[in-house]
C-alpha cells in the first residue's frame, strides 16, 4: 500500500474559496481514487477549520468536466504534474492505473484547461 501525507486544495464549506485538508491517503502514481478523504481541514480567507473533515471528489478545488467525465486534481502541484503527462503524450502501461479513454481524446483541452488554472 503506498500511503501518504497529502494535501488537498478543496472547496471551502464556509465561504466557498479555496480551503487545505491535511490529510493520510492512498497514492498511485498520478492517480488518487478515494471514495472519500477525511483531515484536517482549515481556510485562511474565513477562519473555517475542522478537525476531521469528510470530503469526495466533488470537494475538490481544482476540478472541471472533459468529455462524459470530470477532471480532478489534489492541488497546484498535482495540477502541475498532470499538465506535463498530458502535454508530453504520455500513457501508462497498466490499465488498472491509466485515465480514462476521454482523457486522451480530450488531451489539447485538457492542457488548456490546466493551463489557465495556473
């Protein structure tokens, strides 16, 4: 099991800006595949803070649809990693661990998309 400290950029519960949960999660490669996180949540624009915050992927700070299907990133940095996958073709070997088929055929939007999300 490849577990780690992460953070999350999500959707602030109280002000809806962007929040951090703090959290321990399952990592596989690019890919995160939690039904659901729980952490420490806290928000610098309101105050909000919580210590054990349940989230799921709609939670997320920085998501948005591509084709049937939606984007998702754990943060910034993630975000970062997943431009430079995209951008360069790449494609993994193992179907267990790869994007969806729409993500491929959807790749030029996909970098446009992060893109202007940095």
């Amino acid at each position: 099991m490849n577990v780690h400290e992460i953070d999350v950029d999500i959707i602030c519960p109280a002000c809806s800006r962007k929040a951090l949960l703090s959290a321990t999660c399952e990592i596989t490669g690019y890919m995160f595949r939690p039904k659901k996180i729980i952490g420490k949540a806290s928000c610098i624009h309101c105050g909000y803070s919580h210590p054990k915050l349940t989230v799921v992927n709609a939670d997320f700070y920085y998501q948005f649809p591509v084709g049937d299907r939606m984007f998702y990133a754990r943060n910034r940095e993630n975000l970062q990693e997943l431009l430079k996958f995209f951008k360069e073709e790449k494609k993994w070997d193992d179907p267990a661990f790869d994007f969806p088929k729409t993500f491929y055929v959807h790749r030029d939007e996909i970098v446009k998309k992060i893109e202007s999300l940095l």
